[in-house]
C-alpha cells in the first residue's frame, strides 16, 4: 500500500500541465530563475506594490494568502541556529544549521514590512523549476511584519512548531502558522536542510536537498532538528539570543514563550516528524499529524498525549495507510481521525490556496488543478483546517472546551469524522 509520502511524489509529478504548479516540489533540483519580484497589495491582507515598472509594462498579478482570522496582528522573525554538538547528516565535515520562522502576536500599528512568503532565491528556484513564466505571477507576502514588537496583552504563549513535508519549504505552512500566530500563539516552522529542496541562510549561502529516496531518509534527522529547536528557544525565553548572528530580535519576545506547552504539527514527512518528536521528547505535549505516514519506533511504541490525524480523501481512499493502522491502536492519549473530504496530499498546504490562483494567471480552467487539489473549494479546506488545528490546541495546550471533536461538525461537513 502506498504511503501518502509517496502519493505526493507521484501527484508532484502532474498538475497544470506544462506547469506544475506551486508545490510540485518533486521536479526541483537546482535552478537559476528570473523570478518576478515586487512588493504586497495592501494593509492586513497584503501591503501595496511599490515595484518601480517600465511604463507600459504589466504588473504580473500578486498571489495572496488567506487573511489570519485573530484578533492580534502578526509578526515574523527568521532565526538562523546552529547545532554545534551536531555533524549535519547529510554534510558531515559541516555543523547542523536550521533555518525557522516565528511567528507570533504582535502590537498594532507595527512600521516594518510584511515579510516574504518564501526567500528570493527558493522563490525563483520554485517558479523556474515548475515551468512558471518570470512574468505570470508574483509570490505572496505573509500578513506578518518583519520584527514587529510582541503584543504584550498576550501574556506568556502557548508555543506550537511546524514540520514540512519531504521536499517542501517551511513556507508550506504559513496559512496555518498565521492563523494560530493572530489568536496568541508562538509558531515555529522550521526547514531541515539536506531533504529540503533548497534552504537559504542569511550569507547568502543555499543550501540544496541532496534528494535521496524519501524511504532512505531517517526521522531520526527532523527530530533532532526540532528537539535542538526547543533547546534554541529556550534560550530565547530565557532573554539569550539563539540567532547565529546575534540579529536584532522582537522587543518583547524574550519571555513570551511559554515552553510548558508545547505542540507540533507537520505535513506529510512532517507528521511523521511531530509523533517522533513527542514519542522522543516529553516537552512536546500535544501533536497533529496532517496526512503523514508514521515511522520508526513511535508506530509500536505509541503515544500517551493527545494526538490529532487529519488525512487527505486522497489517503482515506487507500481505507489508511499501514503505518496508521499500527500506529492508531498505539494511541492511549486522547486521539481522534478525520477526513478533509475531496482533498488531495497537498490540499493541507498552501499550495491548496495559491495553485488556483496560479492556474487563472496563465489562462488555465479552473478543473486543471483537480488532479492535484482533488474539488474541495479552497477558502472551505483553509476555514477547515484551521479549525480544527485551532481546536485541537486550544484544548490541549489551553484547556479550552469544545465541542468540535464530538462527531462531525455541521459547521464544518468537509471534515468528516472517522475515529475516535
């Protein structure tokens, strides 16, 4: 039976027909790109282009994220951190460096930019390598504000870490990170270079996937990343600063972190990340498995703290992958399982929001992204998705009752109640 891993290599491969789209991470490699740059396109939901253009000249559309549903507005900050107890696997001569995001709650009324969906450099390698004109469409801005200063009416946060997919960048997630970032939790999304298809460090330095077959890499390598990340946060509440560089952090981050509760969520080899990571580390307390075969010895070993599976109809259609099979009955915490109904792998991603906006930039159909989104209206999967994330933390790492995980929710008939 084939693992949803390898349901996203296969759909990685297809798409909007000579273009593969966002998130068809499986055709890159390498690549020099001319890729469209530029500016946002307003206040919370985007800033306003301010790319000087020859006259004339069309602007390419910008592509845009879903608008974060919290109360508080976002921040960003980037940290570069690295392992100096660490050989990186994949470059042993060399010390693990990871790159991450932060995204927290922040302070109205912050002056600084909204910050890049994804670097420059991993952007043009994204758009060459997928076969996306330089000219058809810009990358999206987050709604975060580069550095902006922690809203302090947020107390000490909850704080939940992100995990990518094989291949995928940590920009994968941003949907979800802001989300929970605007209703007062800390999210950091990492990259783990080395299955990363390019992560770049503030140098200057890429640094690109090595891409073995995704069987042949361990989860052993992503958790470790994620458990020095906590150490490196750490650090951070403590009022150090992790940064390689030492780069300016947000006023009033330091000792927001509330490293009590802690959570983790991941995509695809993500969610096998986040139950390595709780079964290896009792910090994390709570986790959410987002259509991800589980491996190594958590799948026997299991789980005593709650832990949420929401898979793909993609994934649901194979009746569970064998690893979930094995690893359902080993759950002897709180656990429940749901389906996002006419998904596909990549539907809980960004890539749910932005290939169709890609597809109507060059003129395709919207059917065109079917055979990698599946029917599932975006704006319905994300209002989903975030939900339910939203929930399961909030109860978990909040102790906030809900009754979302009762059965299936007639505000949310897309997810469909499987297994408690």
């Amino acid at each position: 039976m084939s693992s949803p891993h390898q349901i996203s290599r296969r759909g990685l491969t297809t798409g909007l027909g000579a273009v593969a789209a966002v998130g068809v991470i499986g055709a890159l490699r390498t690549g020099n790109a001319h890729a469209a740059t530029g500016p946002p396109a307003d206040s919370r939901t985007a800033p306003a282009s301010t790319a000087a253009t020859a006259p004339g000249t069309a602007v390419p559309p910008r592509l845009t994220l879903p608008v974060p549903t919290g109360r508080y507005p976002v921040g960003r900050v980037d940290l570069h951190l690295v392992d100096q107890n660490r050989a990186d696997p994949y470059q042993p001569a060399s010390r693990r460096e990871l790159m991450v995001s932060l995204f927290y709650p922040a302070a109205p009324h912050g002056g600084s930019e909204f910050t890049p969906w994804i670097p420059e450099l991993s952007g043009h390698v994204l758009m060459a390598a997928n076969g996306i004109p330089a000219d058809a469409v810009r990358l999206p801005l987050t709604h975060a504000r580069d550095t902006a200063p922690y809203a302090h009416d947020a107390g000490r946060a909850p704080v939940v870490v992100y995990s990518p997919g094989y291949e995928e960048p940590r920009a994968f997630g941003t949907t979800q990170a802001e989300e929970l970032a605007s209703h007062g939790y800390i999210v950091a999304a990492v990259d783990h270079p080395g299955d990363a298809v390019v992560v770049e460090f503030p140098d200057g330095r890429a640094y690109y996937g090595t891409h073995p077959d995704e069987a042949e890499i361990p989860v052993e390598i992503r958790t470790a990343d994620v458990r020095f990340l906590i150490d490196q946060l750490t650090i951070l509440d403590r009022g150090g600063n992790p940064d390689a560089a030492r780069r300016r952090l947000p006023a009033g981050l330091c000792g927001a972190l509330d490293l009590r509760r802690v959570g983790i969520f991941g995509h695809s080899r993500g969610a096998a990340t986040a139950a390595s990571a709780m079964y290896a580390d009792p910090r994390f307390k709570a986790g959410v498995n987002l259509d991800g075969a589980v491996f190594g010895p958590v799948v026997a070993g299991g789980l005593d703290r709650p832990h949420l599976l929401l898979e793909s109809a993609e994934h649901e259609a194979m009746k569970y992958d064998e690893t979930w099979q094995q690893f359902w009955p080993n759950l002897r915490g709180w656990r429940r399982m749901y389906v996002l109904e006419k998904s596909r792998h990549v539907s809980l991603t960004d890539v749910e929001v932005l290939m169709p906006q890609i597809a109507a930039a060059l003129g395709q159909p919207p059917e065109s992204t079917e055979p990698m989104l599946g029917t599932i209206r975006p704006d319905r999967a994300v209002a989903a998705l975030r939900a339910y994330v939203m929930a399961f933390f909030d109860l978990h790492l909040r102790g906030r009752h809900t009754r979302l995980f009762d059965g299936t929710s007639d505000a949310y008939p897309e997810m469909r109640f499987e297994l408690r």
